[in-house]
C-alpha cells in the first residue's frame, strides 16, 4: 500500500484523552468532540490514522497544521457521536 493510504480496520469514540490512550486499537477512526491538538497527538501516539470531530465544530488552525506534520486525516461530521459511532459499526462490526 502506497504510504498515503491507510488502511482503517474500525472507530474507537471517546472524548476522554487518557481513555484513548488506554484503550483505543491501531488503525481505527477517533470520534470525538475534541477539537485541538492534543487530540491529534494522542492520536498519533495509539496509531489511529485518522480523526473524525462531530457536532460540525471546528478544526483549528493549530490542529490542522499538527494533523498535517503528522499525517493524520482529520474529518469532520454535523452528526453527533452516537449516529457517527453507529455508522462506524456497521461498515466495520465487531468481531466475536
């Protein structure tokens, strides 16, 4: 796979940083209200290649720009984190 793909094997949904930290998979979308950078470092740090901010709120300059030097997507959603999270688990369900 091109380095410019990623390939994404589920979500994780948590607004809680050292939650994520704790539990969120590698290779999975981070839903979450969370909109700075932080997030994009925490994401970084549990190799979640992408972020997903819902309730349309805005994605800072500073967190773009972090986003951009560490190679995270970051996506955006008007829908809140429950429709979002649901969405999520129908294109990837659990296993098990």
């Amino acid at each position: 796979m091109p380095e410019s793909e990623v390939e994404i094997t589920g979500g994780y949904t948590s607004d809680l940083l050292s939650d994520v930290m704790a539990h969120c998979p590698e290779g999975v979308i981070l839903v979450s209200v969370q909109n700075h950078k932080n997030t994009v470092a925490v994401s970084t740090l549990v190799c979640a290649p992408a972020v997903l901010i819902v309730h349309n709120r805005p994605i800072p300059d500073d967190m773009l720009e972090s986003a951009r030097q560490e190679g995270v997507a970051l996506l955006r959603s008007a829908e809140d984190q429950y429709t979002v999270s649901c969405r999520l688990g129908k294109l990837f369900p659990p296993e098990g």
